[in-house]
C-alpha cells in the first residue's frame, strides 16, 4: 500500500493531513522562518537555509523575504532566478522555475488543488500537479500560476492574472482568467 506521500509524488489523490508530509511541511516552515528573519545583507544570494532546503538550485539566485513554500524539496530553481517579495510557492508537486526568470512580489505557483466533494475535502484529500516555469519568463505582481500549467520560455504574464491553462513560449497573457494579449 502506497503512502501518502508516494500518492502525492505519483500525483494521485492524497491526505495532506499525514504526518509524514505534516513533517515535511514543518522542516519547510523552519527553513522558510530561517530565512524570512536573516537580516537583508544575507539574503544577497540564495540563503543558505532555502538552498539547503530546495531541490535544486542554480547559480546567482535571490529570493526576497517574506517567502513561503509548502514544501521546498519539490521546487527547482534555474540560475539567474529573482523571486520578489511575498512569493508563495505551494509545491505539493514538482516546480521548475527556468534560468532568468522574474517572479514579481506576491506571485504565487499553485500546485496543490482540494477535492470538489466537501466531505473529502473536509478529510484533507487533495491532489497535487507541476508547475513548470521556462527559462526568461517574467510574472507580474500579484499572479497566480494554477496547477498542472506550464508557462513557456520568454512568455510574459501580467500582474494579477490567474493562468489556468498553459502559456506559449514568446507569449504575454492577463487578466482572470488570463488571456493572450
């Protein structure tokens, strides 16, 4: 029988409540806290507490505080990658976030989605789908990247927008839902 956590890396349905991703959750919050509270002149580079915690990260990173991930160990970082202010980032599945990309303040990527019936939901059951940014992307102030999208290279999403569905490389979208300029 599959655990919890083995559900929700094959992407399958999933107690959040577990106590195996409960720890893992709380070894994120103590990173993250870890983080959030470096003075401003130590946080230059990626911080020591996120680059131990993330899967993977490239060189010249900065992600600015406050910041807050579910995880960590799911979110993969190219290098040349700038996470402004207030980025959430609820990696209950892979996130890859391309070299160059600019994540503006408040941005969030959504991987966890809840069960539409009330009753599950209610029991913790949700599911969980990559998000996968590509290289040079730029995402505005205050959007939202949805489960399961991928948002190609070069694309432009403007502050605000909630992406539901994939981006072309090359493409600017906006709006709520976003659309292609």
């Amino acid at each position: 029988m599959q655990s919890e956590r083995q559900k929700m890396e094959a992407g399958d349905w999933y107690s959040c409540l577990d106590d195996e991703l409960e720890a893992m959750r709380m070894v994120a919050l103590d990173a993250v806290y870890a983080h959030n509270h470096l003075p401003p002149s130590e946080r230059r580079t990626l911080s020591a507490p996120l680059r131990d915690l993330f899967a993977a990260s490239g060189a010249d990173c900065l992600v600015e505080a406050p910041f807050h991930c579910s995880y960590g160990c799911n979110t993969h970082l190219g290098s040349n990658v700038f996470i402004n202010s207030g980025c959430v980032i609820l990696d209950s599945a892979p996130v890859h976030i391309g070299d160059g990309t600019l994540i503006g303040t408040g941005a969030q990527l959504i991987c966890a989605d809840h069960h539409r019936d009330p009753v599950k939901r209610r029991a913790g059951i949700e599911i969980a789908h990559p998000v996968i940014i590509g290289a040079d992307v730029w995402i505005g102030a205050g959007a939202m990247v949805m489960p399961g999208v991928t948002v190609g290279a070069e694309a432009i999403i403007g502050a605000g927008a909630v992406v539901t569905r994939d981006v072309p490389a090359g493409a600017t979208v906006a709006g709520v839902p976003a659309k292609r300029l």
